[in-house]
C-alpha cells in the first residue's frame, strides 16, 4: 500500500542549503529525509498515480511578446487563477513530459530535456504564447528533480515524472492571446503506465478522431487530450487497453494511440505514421528510430493503412509515460488480429537499449542523457 505523504516535517530547501552553514548539515537532513520518504513508499508497486512531492517550480512573464524572468522553487500547493484566465476559457495551455532516473553507480540523470523544451517552444508559437528559453525549461527541470530528489525511486523501481506546464494565466474576456503566461514544473514518482509485462489490447477507433489537419495534434496541447476520454472509456468498458485512432481524411491511415506513438515491423522494416500536422513528434518515437536504425533496421515514416498494421508481424507503443509497450491484438470492425509476445520481441530488444543508456550500462554516444546530481 503506498502512503501518500511523509509524516517526517519537511525543512524548507533555501533553509537548508542557505541558513545552516556548512554541508555536513545539509547532507545529514537530505540522508534523512530520504531515508524517511524510502520507509514509507512501496516502491515495488508504484504505478502511474499522482503522488505529492515537496516542491514545484514556478515562473510568470506579461503578454506573448515579454520574456520568462528569472523563477523560484516554492512548496507543493495549490495555485490562484482568475476565473476568466485564458488556460481556463479558451484552452490556452501545453504541456511536456520528462522524467528524472537513479543509476546503480549513484547520480541523478535527465534523458533528452532540451528536446522537450524545444517541443514547448514549437507548442507555445503554435498557441500564441511566450515560452521559457532551452536554457530556462532545462535549469527549471533540474532544479525541480533535485528539490524533489528523495522522491526519486530506487534504480530499476521507477522514476520521477516531471512535468512541465505553460499557460495563459491572465484574465482574458474576448477571444485571445491571454495578458499573462505561468510555467510551472511539478513532479511525481511513477512505475510503469500500462500493466507490466501485459501486452496492449488496442481497439481502432473509427467514429472520433483525435486530430485533424491544419489543427494542433502536432504539438502537445492541452485541448488534444480530453477529446479522447470518451473513447478510451468505451474502449476500456469493453475489455481493451487502449484506442488507435484512424485519420480524419479518409479514415484509413493510422496516426497515434491515445497518448503515445505507434510503431509496427514487417520483416527487417520498421515503419511509423510520418510526422503531418496531426501527430505528435515523440521523443522516445525520435529515441526508438534512431537506435533500430544504429541496430541494422529499416526505419520509415510514412502513411501506414489499418490494413497494413494488421498484416504486421508486430506492433509496439512509445511514449515518455509508456516507454516501449508491446501490442498484443488489435481490434478493426470486429476483427481480432493477435500478434506474437512469447518470442523474442524486437519491442523489446529496443527498450532495453534505450534504458540501458539512460541507466549508463553502455555509453551514451549520443549526448541524450544530462547528469545533474
């Protein structure tokens, strides 16, 4: 059973790094306050829930046309928006995803972040607001893991999901950019998304959409999201994991499961739908391509028909939340079409080494991963 908060009394961090002089203080409470957060977490059993940390990190600026300032680390709590704020009337908001890992050596580490905040960026001139510098998301990223740092779950138990928000804050009555922009940067312990172990059981989607051209699935925009609820409830009402979702055009083509990447292998081929205006560029997606590609595969983005996922010989999910899930059956139309799991899955060969470079077993000759502790 996990505990949702520490009963030990947190001492605030600038007390701790500013007020007591000298470091054996500052690592004395750090080793305790860990240790105590690592008594009361069952992190064999994590999943991907919320669970309240101790800090957020904030920063505001004015209109689309100021520039983010300097931000601060604050205690985990509530914030205060104005009822006509701009996120809450007209949806003007992104989000990202990243999480921070313990390696068995020691260390805290990032995987990627400067990609993350580039995808802000494109985001944030696509809703009309203003967005941290790459420099600015990735230090706020940092310093959120790290003022967090006892919530990070031991090597191979997990990780801390960071996550990043931008949004309009100010009042904004008549339809437009709002007059003020907060990013925000909070963070949770997780375990695995899906189910470990269990492949996804995904139903084809042909009545809703989750994009269309010209619209902004391409970025990660906080209207892209709710839409889908309701067919992954009736989707999950019916027995299946997830939803795949066709295109709008002519509702053929595949795009993207409800909250990552899809991927599917034919022979030596590894093909996903290519990146138009409707699909999010993922991260572990660019991750997972570029390491089949160094692996001897044939990596391809292009239009993919239902008809030719069906006829794959297997078929796996990326995403930050999902890293690399196996798909175990897909349902079209009422047509069932299993896929193999018990034999050596090339899903899987991928992810192991993708977290073999976040968890430093080999090196990272890439430049992904970013050391901060």
């Amino acid at each position: 059973m996990i505990r949702r908060r520490v009963s030990t009394r947190l001492i605030p961090l600038p007390y701790i790094s500013s007020k007591i002089g000298g470091s054996t203080f500052a690592t004395q409470a750090a080793s305790f306050l860990q240790d105590a957060c690592e008594s009361s977490i069952d992190w064999n059993n994590l999943g991907f829930g919320f669970m309240e940390t101790d800090y957020m990190y904030s920063i505001k600026c004015g209109g689309k046309d100021d520039d983010f300032k300097a931000g601060e680390l604050t205690r985990y709590g509530n914030i205060q928006l104005s009822p006509c704020a701009g996120v809450l009337n007209y949806g003007q908001g992104l989000f990202e995803g990243t999480k921070a890992y313990r390696r068995e050596g020691g260390g805290v580490f990032l995987f990627r972040p400067q990609e993350n905040a580039i995808r802000m960026q494109t985001g944030a001139q696509r809703m009309c607001m203003p967005s941290p510098s790459t420099a600015q998301f990735v230090d706020a990223v940092k310093q959120t893991a790290l003022a967090n740092k006892r919530w990070i779950p031991p090597p191979g138990k997990g990780s801390l999901y960071i996550r990043p928000l931008l949004f309009g804050s100010g009042p904004v009555l008549g339809l437009g950019p709002a007059s003020e922009y907060t990013f925000l940067v909070y963070a949770s312990p997780v375990g695995n998304y899906f189910k470990e172990g269990t492949p996804l059981n995904l139903y084809v989607e042909d009545e809703f959409h989750r994009a269309t051209r010209g619209g902004a699935g391409g970025v990660k925009s906080i209207t892209n999201y709710a839409p889908v609820l309701k067919a992954i409830s009736r989707a999950r009402d019916r027995g299946f994991s997830d939803v795949l979702y066709l295109n709008s055009v002519n509702k053929r083509n595949i795009e993207e499961v409800s909250s990552c990447n899809i991927f599917m292998l034919k022979g030596n081929v590894l093909s996903t739908p290519e990146i138009n205006g409707s699909i999010l560029e993922g991260i572990t997606r660019k991750s997972i391509m570029d390491i089949a590609s160094n692996l001897g595969y044939q990596v391809e983005e292009r239009s993919i028909t239902i008809e030719e996922v069906m006829d794959a010989d297997e078929v796996f999910c990326t995403g930050t939340a999902v890293g690399v899930a196996p798909v175990g059956s897909i349902t079209y139309k009422g047509n069932r079409v299993a896929y193999m799991t018990s034999t050596p899955l090339v899903s899987k060969k991928l992810y192991s080494s993708l977290v073999d470079i976040q968890t430093g077993v080999v090196e990272d000759d890439k430049g992904w991963v970013v050391e901060i502790d």
